[in-house]
C-alpha cells in the first residue's frame, strides 16, 4: 500500500516499479509520469541504493577501518620503536669505534712522531756514515803514503844491523825516526780498524732503523685501513636503519593523519545521525502552526502546515541528502531530504528552491522560500517526517519552543 504526503491512499503501484511496499511520499492525483520518477527516486532510497550521509554502515565501515587502521599504527609504532633502540644500539657501537678511533688516531700520531724520529735517526746515521767513510777513506790515502816510508824503515833497520854507527846521537836519532814511522802506521792502522768498527755498527744500526721504518710505515697504513672499513661499514649500517626509521616515521604519521580524520569523520557521522538529535532538531521555519500533526477535523493530519510571510525561509531540519525537487500537482514545488537511517523529511508550496537532487545540506540550510499554500490561503508550508513507511510526529523530534 502506497500513501500520499497528506491524507490520501494510492491502491495501486505503477507496473513499471516492482517494488513493493515503500512509501510514495506522492498523492493520488498526480500524474503517472511523475508518479513513476517518484516512486523510481523512493524505490532506491527504499532498498538503500541512494547514498546516505550517517548512515549505520557507513558507521560501522569507518570504525571497521579506524580499529584497522589503529592496529596498523601499535605495530608500526613497535616496529618504529626496535628501529629507533637499533639506531641507537649503532650509535653506541659508532662512539665506541669513534674511541678506538681515538686512540688509533693517538697512537698513529705517536707513529708519526716515531717515524720522524726514525727518519731524523736515519739521516743522522747516513751523514755519519758518510762522514766515516770519508775517514776511511783519508786513512787509507795517509797509509797509501806511509806505506814507501815503511819500505824504507825496513831497508833502514836491516842496514842498520849490519854497520856499526859512527856516534850515539845518530843512532839515536835513527831509532827515533824509526819509531815514530812505525808508531804512526800503526796509529792509522786502529784508526782505520776503528772507523770500519764504527762504519759496520752504524750501518748495522741504519739498517735496523730502516725496517723498523718499514714496519711502522706497514702498521700506520694497515690502521688506516682497517679504521676507514670499519667507520664506512657502521656509517652505511646507521644509515640504512636511520633510513628505515625515518620511513617508518612517515608511515607512521601517515596512518597517525588517517586516524585523525577517520576520528573526525566518526564524529562528523555521528554527530549527522539524525535519530541522535531527536527532540533537538531546528524548526523548518518561524511561522504560525495553523494544522498540527495528528487527529484534526474528520481527518488525521501526517505532518504540520505553517502560515508565513511571502518568500520566508525554509531551512532543512538536519543534514542529509536532496533525494527530490520538483513539481508536484496539488503540493507545488516539493523537497524531500533523506537523512539517512531510513529518515525523510518533506517541504512542500515552496515558491522556489535553493538545492538540487543529489546536494548535500546542512542543518539549517535554507533550502527555499514559501509559496503560497492553500490551508492558510496564503504564503505557508507544510512539512512531514517520516521513518521508512510511517509518517512520525514531527513534534517529538523538533526542539521546544
């Protein structure tokens, strides 16, 4: 059974709806043209294929997706967390090798300075060296020269065997000479043996102070080595973790956003569910009440007329959804507003209209002006609420006044 906006019952449905039993919101006398786009448009509403702003399942699918998304956040916030207790395990790791840095850096400067003095050491022992050499070298020179003397002594002392010798004093003056010739070939002869002592000990002593070069040197490069291996390693370590953190970290205000708006949009539902707002919803307009919702004269009343001022302001009663604006014969220019929930609101005798079918109002929306209403013989509205099927009384969800 099909009812009307006021008092009257349709018997019949056209053949084109096969739907059954959804509220027409249409009066008999309207034309079947227009009966059907009413009843196509009430049919959709009716098996819920009309979007709808609050409705329960949008509900339950934002805080389906809420509790998802929460548990997404508590695990890349555990993630995030091992992350972070990595990064920092690195770090620790990173100033630990910063001190062994330290002190391979300390004892690389204490190589150096080992080094330089090797090096000063070296050079020392090579100026040395040559400076011996260069002795050596005199020495031998000298005895190159003494050598034809020391032949001559030799001559000498045999002939001196053999003859007798005139007087003491030339006797004695040729021992002198004798002696001395002998005395200095040997002089130079330790002197020499001395020198080539010294030459060997200090090239024993550079040769020594040069592999101890070598082997400082290879040490020295073999820290630098290892030391640049090990901080590069642990820097592309830190890096790859503080990379993933910093990802993580976006993910996770990402989702942190998502949750907000997911908040926000749960409110925004809840706070446009229009059975929540029962006995608190703004009147459709400021005018006189001049037919009241129940028993009247010999007929029950399924909503209110209002008498008003040309042109006044008619204002949506909660959010919601235009499912209907148009013309209907015998109730002017009509507006149904879907609020969801199986919730509709009706606004008929408008002189004009603010919305579209298809717009999204607010609460206090002006949706258009009064028309002329024929109960007030005048400028007036009449107004329904209904939930699915049955008219409801308006009274008991507007505010109080």
């Amino acid at each position: 059974m099909f009812y009307d906006f006021g008092q009257r019952e349709l018997t019949s449905c056209p053949a084109e709806c096969s739907v059954q039993s959804v509220n027409t919101f249409l009066p008999s006398l309207i034309r079947c043209q227009t009966r059907r786009i009413c009843l196509w448009l009430l049919c959709m509403i009716g098996l819920g294929l009309w979007p709808a702003p609050g409705s329960a399942q949008d509900l339950e699918s934002l805080q389906s997706k809420l509790w998802s998304e929460q548990k997404a956040k508590e695990k890349k916030e555990t993630h995030l967390a091992t992350l972070t207790d990595k990064e920092r395990s690195l770090h620790e790791d990173l100033s630990s090798l910063e001190q062994k840095i330290n002190k391979l850096e300390g004892k690389e400067k204490k190589l150096q300075a080992e080094q330089k003095s090797l090096a000063s050491e070296q050079e020392k022992l090579q100026s040395q060296i040559s400076e011996l050499r260069s002795q050596e070298q005199k020495i031998r020179s000298e005895m190159q020269k003494l050598l034809p003397r020391l032949w001559e002594v030799a001559i000498r002392s045999d002939h001196l065997k053999s003859r007798v010798l005139e007087s003491w004093p030339e006797a004695d003056r040729h021992k002198v000479w004798l002696s001395t010739i002998t005395e200095t070939a040997r002089g130079k002869a330790q002197s020499l043996q001395k020198v080539k002592g010294e030459l060997k000990e200090k090239m024993q002593s550079l040769q020594t102070t040069q592999s101890s070069l070598e082997a400082k040197s290879k040490e020295l490069a073999g820290m630098h080595k290892e030391l640049a291996s090990n901080k590069l390693q642990f820097l592309n370590k830190l890096h790859a973790v503080r990379q993933r953190r910093q990802a993580a970290e976006q993910e996770l205000s990402a989702l942190k956003r998502s949750i907000d708006q997911l908040k926000s949009q749960i409110q925004t539902t809840n706070k446009h569910d229009f059975s929540v707002h029962k006995g608190d919803l703004p009147w459709p307009t400021n005018g006189k009440l001049i037919i009241d919702y129940g028993a009247g004269k010999g007929k029950f009343n399924k909503g209110m007329g209002f008498a008003l001022n040309q042109g006044a302001d008619i204002k949506a009663v909660s959010w919601g959804q235009v499912a209907y604006n148009d013309k209907l014969r015998g109730f002017g220019q009509v507006v149904i507003i879907y609020h969801g929930m199986q919730y509709y609101s009706l606004y008929a005798f408008l002189s004009q209209t603010r919305v579209r079918t298809g717009h999204e109002v607010e609460m206090g929306e002006v949706i258009g002006q009064a028309g002329y209403y024929p109960e007030s013989k005048g400028p007036g509205l009449y107004f329904e609420l209904r939930q699915k099927q049955t008219p409801i009384d308006p009274r008991s969800w507007l505010a109080k006044r």
